[in-house]
C-alpha cells in the first residue's frame, strides 16, 4: 500500500514539474563559437533526457559485453555444480537402497563435477565400502580426515573402517583423536568410555563421564546411574586387593544407584563384616523391591554372621514377604524361600512352596526338585528325572545385554560397548514360542516322576525273592523297541496311576488281587529285566506294515554252522550244504568257484 501511494506521489510531482516546465515562456540559446542553436525550455529538457538515456544504453552494452565471459564461466560452474549435486544426490539415495553399481557410477560422476565436494567426497567413500572395497574407503576418508570441513567426518569412517577390521587400538586412538578436537561427538565418548571399562581404566572412565555431563551428552539422572555402575565395577575389582577402596567406592555407588544388585550386594557385605546388621538389610530391601534378585536373597539370608539355617529361613521368607503375589518378582522370593528351606532340612516346606511351578518349571525349579528329592530320600531316579527335565525346561532369567548372556554382572555390554547395558531378564532365546516342542517328554522322567516315594518299597530279607501268580503258563518275553505303540502307551499309563505297577511285559501278569506293595519286590527280584518305559520311544511314531506276533520264533543265524533238517526258513539266507545233503548244496570257497566251471 505504501509503495503505491509513493508512486502516485512520484506521478503527481513528474507531472507537476513538466507542467511547470511547459509554462515558462522564452527561449534557451545555446552558443559554442559559432555555433549557436536556439530552443524553448521544455524542448531542451526532453532532449536532455533522450541523451540521458542514450548514454545509460551505451554504458549498458558496453558493461554487458564486458562483463559477458566471466558470466559465461559462471553459469558454466553452476550447471557443473547442478549436475554435480544431482549426482550426489541420486548416488546417495542408490547407497540407501544398495544399489553398488548405480552408486558407484554416480559417484564417478561427481568426483569429476564436483570434486572439492564434501558430500562428492562422502559419496566415493560409502560406495566404495558398499562394494567391500575397504582399501579405497580407508583413502577417502583419510583424505577426508586432512581438510578442515571434513576432519570429524573424516575421523568417523576411519573408526568404522577400524572396527570391521578388528583393530581395537586403532579404534580408540581415532576416537580419542575425535574426543580432542569435538568434546561432544557422541560416538567418540561412548567408544573411549567402552574401551576404558574393557581395561579396566575406571578412573579414565569417570573422567570421559565428566566430561560427557559437561558437553551435555547425558542428563544429570543418567549421569548419577551410569556413575554409580562404574563405581560398583571399580568395586567389585577391588574387593580382595584394596577393600578400604572398593568399601569407600561401592558406598558411593549405593548412595548414586541405590537399585544396582551387585553394589546393593557388595555393600549389604561390607556393612554385615562391620556388624551393622539394620542398615545392611536396608540396602538389599531397597534394590530388592526395585528388581529381585538371587544373589540379593543371599545376602540378606546371611546378613547377620552366625545364624542357624532356621533363622536364615525366616529372614527370607520375611524378605520375600515384601512383594506381594501378583508382582514379577514373586516368584524369585519363593525360590529363595525354597532354597532357604532345603538348607535348613525344612522338605515339605520347599515342596509347598515350589507345587505351583512344578507343572511347567524353568530350570531352576527343577534342580531344586531334584536336589529335594536327594537330599530328603536318596532317590537318585527321581533326581535323575528331574535333572531331566531341567534340561528341557525354560530358562530363568539371567544378566542379558544385547542377546549376549551372562553368569555374571558386567558393567558394559561385550557386544556393543554400551554402559550399563546388562539386564536381569529372561533371555530372549528362552521366551515362549508358538511351535510345538522340538523333544518330547521322556518316558522315564514320567514314569519316575509317578512312581510312588522309595520309602513304601519294604522287601523283607527272609522273604527272598517272591514267586508271583501268573495267570498264564507261558512267560511272555521282553518287548522290544519295534513293539506296537499301543502296547507302550497302556504300560505309561499303568505306571501313571494310583496302582502304580511297575512291572515289565516279560514280567508274569499279577492278578488284581494281588497286594500293590509286592509290585516293586517283583522287579527287585528280577533286576535284569528291563521296563519298556525306559526304552527308546524313536520308533511308537513309525505304523508298522503287519501285527507283529507277541512271540517270536528263534532262528538260526546265517553263520550258524549247525544242521537244518528242514531247509533253510529264510529266503533270503543262504545255506552252506552239509555232508548229508552235499549233493543238493553248493559248496563254498574255492571249491564251490571251481564247481561253477564245471571242475
């Protein structure tokens, strides 16, 4: 609006002024010697301004095509450049979608337009390390790492290029080159930090810490966390060689990460070593309701030196008394609970406390079954049984950081360097998955777990070995592993049930009158005979052709060197005549071969 109204003014005074200008009467006489030329006022104003502009032209043209060939070699640079940028450009989006020689001939192509390019010089290095050609990558870069615009970037792909090789020390000089010349560069600071733990360096590493808060890399929460993990390391380190260094230095880490198992564990020690039994127990309460832990629960159990393995027991079962059923954790206090109890002799309370898990247990419940099993009775079946099952049943949770699984708590992951990286999680190998199970449960594990406890199996010394009532005359012998599958899966059941026989197929059927206690002298008196439920179940999925007979007939073997008076009974067997037949069979070696040939 304004610059309308100036030019409206504009108008109005040019218009004003040539009015003017045409009012004034009289005349302009111009003389130069003898040349003298006469005109009115306003005739000599427009022939003023038509050499005004015809100068202004000139000038103009003149300057034009001066100025004409530097225009020419700019226009040329930029359509260079243009090209060069779109080079760029689509060889970066064909690195994107991995396409090498696509890349690769955009590349060539900007190196030649665009050469002093930063992302021309970008471009070379990622195509050449999209095509494996680490040598030309390594170039680049380090031609990269010489300019001043691209030292860091420069710097970067050296430590990649560093780290496909496997060459750590290489690595870490390149980052801390980095570290020097950009405090804040991210990838530095967590590559030196990583490598300074690896070390064992934990005074370089609080150092990159500090340095990490003061760039603003981490907040202030982080920070206490991830100073609190290396405090604890430095700790745990310590512990037998400098125990006034490693005291002061896990201290300090429960006061910064009050939540960390291992300083929670380390410090509940050094404060029960000093007897200070109330503020021990306080700092495994704390990390114990933040993230139950095995290690936690022992401690607290042996917090107070001296204590019966009853006292302890009920020091657990108070600790795991804290978190309530519907919680994650619970389950690691019943555990403990169950592990306190086996200690102090309390069996029927560990089985009352694992009977919810038995059903579907992970590892750790079923060494505890089998650990019950062999400590309460000394029955090494069902602890085998058991240990059986352990192998096949999920896992508990342990220290897992980046799919890399632990016995043990590290500060920093081994995978990917990363500070304060382990977790106490189920791993993620052990999850549960919607495929069926690759092993099928083994038959002797449910016949094991069955079977009554070894306390009712009483078989009296005078007694001897007991003549069972058979009610056929005929002892059916020994199945074998090409039986029915039918005939396996009754006998799994009959040792599944209450009436618990436990008697073989080439064991005498007893009758349902006999007692159920003398099942087990039965197999005691026989121990050579094997139960079919611990034979192989490779083959109850095989149908078979043909019923197989409940007795099969003995035969001679081919190499049996005896006398067959009614021919030979299998087809497929080839007799060696006798003295008596001699003439009907074909005799053997030599002697055979010359018979052949008609000798």
């Amino acid at each position: 609006m304004l610059r309308i109204v100036l030019f409206l003014v504009l108008i109005a005074l040019a218009a004003a002024g040539a009015a003017w200008v045409a009012d004034q009467p009289g005349d302009l006489v111009l003389t130069a010697g003898s040349f003298r030329a006469t005109t009115t006022l306003p005739r000599f104003v427009f022939l003023l301004g038509l050499f005004a502009a015809a100068v202004v032209l000139v000038w103009s043209l003149l300057t034009m095509a001066w100025r004409a060939p530097g225009r020419l070699r700019r226009r040329r640079h930029e359509k260079r450049h243009a090209r060069g940028r779109h080079a760029i450009t689509h060889g970066l989006l064909a690195i994107g979608h991995g396409d090498t020689a696509l890349a690769r001939r955009h590349a060539d192509t900007a190196r030649r337009l665009a050469a002093n390019d930063p992302l021309a010089l970008l471009l070379h290095a990622q195509s050449a390390q999209l095509e494996g050609n680490r040598d030309e990558a390594q170039r680049v870069f380090r031609a990269m790492a010489e300019r001043e615009d691209t030292r860091l970037l420069g710097l970067r792909g050296l430590f990649i290029e560093a780290q496909r090789a496997d060459d750590a020390v290489g690595a870490v000089m390149i980052a801390e080159e980095a570290i020097k010349l950009s405090p804040s560069s991210t990838w530095a600071s967590h590559a030196v930090l990583g490598f300074r733990c690896a070390r064992g360096d934990w005074s370089g590493a609080l150092a990159i810490l500090d340095s990490n808060l003061s760039a603003g890399l981490i907040d202030k929460q982080a920070y206490r966390r991830q100073r609190g993990v290396l405090l604890a390391a430095r700790a745990l380190e310590l512990e037998t060689m400098d125990r006034d260094v490693a005291r002061e230095s896990v201290m300090q880490a429960v006061k910064l990460a009050p939540t960390l198992v291992p300083a929670a564990v380390l410090a509940a020690k050094f404060e029960s070593e000093a007897h200070q039994v109330r503020r021990a127990m306080k700092l495994v309460e704390t990390a114990w309701l933040a993230n139950p832990h095995p290690d936690l629960a022992d401690a607290y159990a042996h917090v107070k030196l001296g204590d019966s393995a009853r006292q302890r027991l009920q020091r657990v079962e108070t600790l795991a008394a804290k978190i309530p059923a519907d919680k994650a954790g619970y389950v690691e206090g019943q555990l403990a609970i169950a592990r306190a109890a086996i200690d102090a002799s309390e069996f029927a309370r560990a089985r009352a406390v694992l009977a919810p898990y038995v059903n579907d247990p992970t590892q750790r419940v079923a060494l505890l079954m089998a650990e019950i099993e062999r400590t309460e009775h000394g029955d090494g079946g069902r602890a085998r049984a058991w240990t059986l099952r352990a192998v096949r049943a999920r896992h508990d949770p342990a220290w897992t950081a980046d799919g890399y699984v632990s016995d043990r708590w590290r500060p920093v992951s081994p995978v990917t360097g990363r500070l304060d990286a382990f977790q106490w999680q189920t791993p993620v190998a052990s999850l549960p998955s919607d495929r069926g199970a690759m092993i099928e449960s083994s038959a002797f594990e449910e016949a094991m777990l069955a079977a009554p406890p070894p306390k009712r199996v009483t078989a009296a010394p005078s007694e001897g070995p007991a003549e069972p009532v058979v009610t056929a005359p005929d002892p059916v012998p020994a199945p074998q592993d090409n039986s029915p599958p039918l005939e396996d899966k009754e006998i799994s059941k009959e040792i599944a049930g209450e009436t618990v026989k436990e008697t073989a197929k080439e064991e005498p059927v007893v009758t349902p009158a006999e007692p159920v206690q003398q099942a087990p002298e039965i197999v005691e008196s026989l121990p050579a005979a094997a139960t079919p439920v611990f034979r192989t179940r490779a083959d109850l999925g095989k149908p078979t052709p043909a019923p197989i007979p409940a007795v099969i007939p003995i035969v001679r073997a081919p190499d049996d060197p005896g006398i067959d008076d009614e021919g030979p009974s299998d087809e497929f067997t080839e007799q060696i005549g006798t003295p008596r037949d001699h003439a009907k069979a074909q005799a053997g070696g030599w002697r055979g071969f010359w018979s052949r040939w008609g000798g």
